[in-house]
C-alpha cells in the first residue's frame, strides 16, 4: 500500500476511478473506493474527529484507519459552547477500526491544506482539551435530558440518545 | 426504492445536506445509495466557522442516516414527473408477463423519471 | 483485505475496544467472528465517565454494541505478511495440481496434500502461541 502523498498520480487516476465507481454503481462501499490510502477525516457520532489514513473498509462501510489522530476542537477559554473553535487538542491514537454505524461523515483531507485551519487556533494539550470537553458534554446530556422531560410531559418526544453528540 | 431513483436523477447538481446535528453541508451530488448514503463533491460548510477543519475536505461521505433535510433547487425537480411515478408506484401496477418482479418495478420508475 | 480480516488476525493480541456507551475494554483478543462479536481475555474495564476500573478475567461482546476497536500498531503488517503466506501456500498447491495430469493418483497426492496443509497450519499456530507466551515473559 502506497503513502498517500502522490497527488499528481491520484490525480490522474481520477477517471478510471470513476469508471470503476460506475461499474459498481450506487453501493455504500464504491462510494468509499476514491478514499483508500489517502488521508481522511472522519466524524463519528459520539463527536469525535478523527484524521488518518483509509486503508481498508467493507460493505458496512467498516473503516480501518492508520495513524490515526483525534483531535477536539474547544472555544475560547471559559467559552461554554462549541461554536467558534479557538483551541485545539490532539493526540496520536494509531490503529482504528470502526463499525461503520458510528460514523456521520467521511471525506478525503486536501494533505496540503490541512493545516492551514489550525494555524490561528491555540494548541492546547490533548488531556485538557479532553476534560473540557466532557464537563461541556455533561452538561449538554444534562439539558437534553431536561428537555427531553418536559417533551415528553408534554406528549412529545424527541429521539436525543446519549450518544448523539456530533 | 423511488427516493433512490429520485436521488439519481439529482446526480451532479448542487445539494445542501442538513445533517441532524443542525450542520448544513452544501456539494455536488456524486453518488447515492439505497440507504441514501451520499457522495457530495466540492463541498462548502455554511457555518464553516464552527467546522474550519472542513476547509481542506473537497468530497465528502454523509451517512444517510444522519441526514434530516436535503435542500434542492427547485429548477431540479421535475414534479409532474415525480407525482406520476409516486401514483404509479410497483405496487399499484402488476408486473407485465415473463419479466422478474424486482426488476419491473425498478424500471418502472427508471422509465418514468427518463434516467 | 476487508476489516475483519484484520480483526482475525489481531487474534491473542491486545486490543482496545469502546462501546456505544463510552465503556472501554482492554484486553487480549481471543476469538471475533464475523458479526464482530468478540471474547477478550484478562480485561480491564474502564466506565464511560473514566472514573470505575474493574478487572475481568474473560469477557463476550456482541459486536451491534461496538463504537470502535483499536488495534496494536503492527497489526496492518503482520495481517500482510499473513495474506502473503497465504497466497504463495495456494499458489503453490494451484501449480502442483495444475502440473498433475488429472487421475486417481493426483487425487490421493492431492489429498495428501491438504492433510499436510492442515499440519503445517496447526504447527504455524503451535509457533506463534510459543511466540506470544515468550514474548510475554520477556515483557514481565
């Protein structure tokens, strides 16, 4: 398996690729084929980015990634919210594998623009970054919980489950 | 089965996928599925300041069931067109002689909607 | 090589595995089938607030219940190395039996053959359980 850093060959390669998603028209795992050996980004459920390099998945749309990192994104400091990220934190987690219902998005990661976001944001350590995440989680948890209470005196349901926090 | 063939008709023109965590991703339509997972090419966030690492994703996988909304041109929806193929869905119209069921009804609808 | 593939090759390796509710089990792989479904071995669970660890000795999952597994880094390597083996052991036997000419003593050497297949597999694992159990001794 190649390193994903050819962007000129992959380039080029983009037409057969298409002709081999034609081929295989309109399954979830075509749509995943472009992506393999290249570096993507990966957004699951529980809110977690991740950025590593596709190395293989199946018709569950199953993800293998290597060197994997996960990165949190934070507001500014004493912000409470997740809306304009100042900070962020990452670590390097390796090897992932990830069943494929607990994913939300995927896309291939342009290696040469990658960075460029994170240049005026503050780089913060990864622990932090984690526990501030969680105490904001918490409390969100805490409103949906409150809310999904009164929807339901109400006669209303929503369908907030814990795990949904992208 | 016809919102897939719907979503195929809707291939290469410009989308906007309003996922359930209230993000709104805007693309050209690539490719959809039977779960109607999408494909979305030369992708743009509206609210690109709460998602600035998306900047350097060009495509992007959405799986289908996190969608809520799919936001379309109405220039892109042939309605009279979709109305018949609703009405004359599979299951109102028997499947004509000698030809497998699965397949009549996929290609009633592709017939209707000129794919 | 499709993920679960992969998986089955991290056998009695140790992996990381997190659940839908946050619950994350350390432990050595000891079987996974192909719904994921997995039994771990001498497992630490860690609770979804990372604030209760309890010691396991033998665990089952049911792999609808999985967020996602974190394999050792040398796993993508090892399960190459194995598909090559692999490969070459049938492409070997393919060209053995294409050389034959087709009769009954073919099908007996052929026969043979397999069973001989079969013994290598066990001793192949026979080596590497040696391995892992030397491997372990050397880490304590």
């Amino acid at each position: 398996m190649s390193a994903p850093n050819s962007r000129s060959i992959s380039d080029g390669s983009s037409n057969a690729e298409d002709l081999y998603l034609e081929a295989y028209a309109f399954t979830t795992a075509a749509a995943l084929v472009g992506s393999v050996d290249r570096k993507i980004f990966l957004l699951l459920r529980d809110g977690r980015n991740l950025f590593g390099v596709l190395r293989t998945f199946d018709q569950f749309a199953n993800l293998v990634l290597q060197d994997t990192t996960e990165r949190i994104y934070l507001d500014a400091e004493g912000s409470k919210s997740l809306e304009k990220p100042a900070r962020f934190g990452e670590t390097y987690r390796g090897v992932f594998m990830v069943r494929g219902e607990n994913v939300v998005m995927m896309g291939a990661v342009d290696i040469d623009h990658e960075d460029e976001h994170l240049e005026v944001l503050q780089n913060i350590p990864f622990e932090a970054a984690e526990a501030e995440l969680k105490a904001i989680q918490r409390e969100r948890v805490q409103a949906e919980k409150q809310k999904t209470k009164s929807l339901l005196s109400r006669g209303l349901i929503n369908d907030f489950t814990k795990s949904d926090l992208y | 089965m016809l919102f897939f063939s719907f979503f195929k008709t809707l291939v290469d023109q410009e989308v906007t996928v309003e996922l359930k965590n209230d993000m709104e991703i805007k693309g050209v339509l690539k490719s959809v599925d039977q779960y109607l997972n999408l494909k979305l090419d030369n992708i743009s966030c509206t609210n690109d300041v709460k998602y600035p690492h998306l900047n350097s994703v060009k495509n992007l996988f959405i799986r289908g069931s996190t969608v809520r909304y799919i936001h379309l041109n109405p220039n892109s929806v042939d309605c009279t067109l979709l109305q018949d193929a609703s009405r004359r869905g599979p299951w109102f119209k028997p499947p004509s002689k000698g030809c497998p069921l699965a397949h009549t009804k996929l290609q009633c609808i592709i017939d209707r909607l000129n794919i | 090589m499709l993920p679960l593939y992969l998986l089955n090759s991290a056998k009695s390796q140790p992996i990381l595995v997190e659940l839908k509710n946050g619950e994350t089990l350390n432990g050595l792989l000891t079987n996974c089938d192909s719904w994921m479904n997995l039994t771990l071995s001498e497992v630490i669970q860690t609770s979804p607030n990372a604030e209760v660890f309890t010691k396991i000795p033998e665990i089952y999952i049911r792999g609808s219940h999985i967020k996602y597994l974190r394999l050792p880094e040398q796993t993508m390597d090892y399960a190459k190395e194995q598909n090559m083996i692999n490969m070459e052991q049938r492409n070997k036997n393919q060209n053995r039996r294409g050389g034959r000419p087709n009769n009954n003593s073919g099908n007996f050497n052929r026969r043979r053959n397999d069973n001989n297949r079969g013994g290598n597999y066990n001793n192949r694992r026979g080596n590497s359980s040696n391995y892992h159990q030397s491997h372990g001794a050397g880490d304590s």
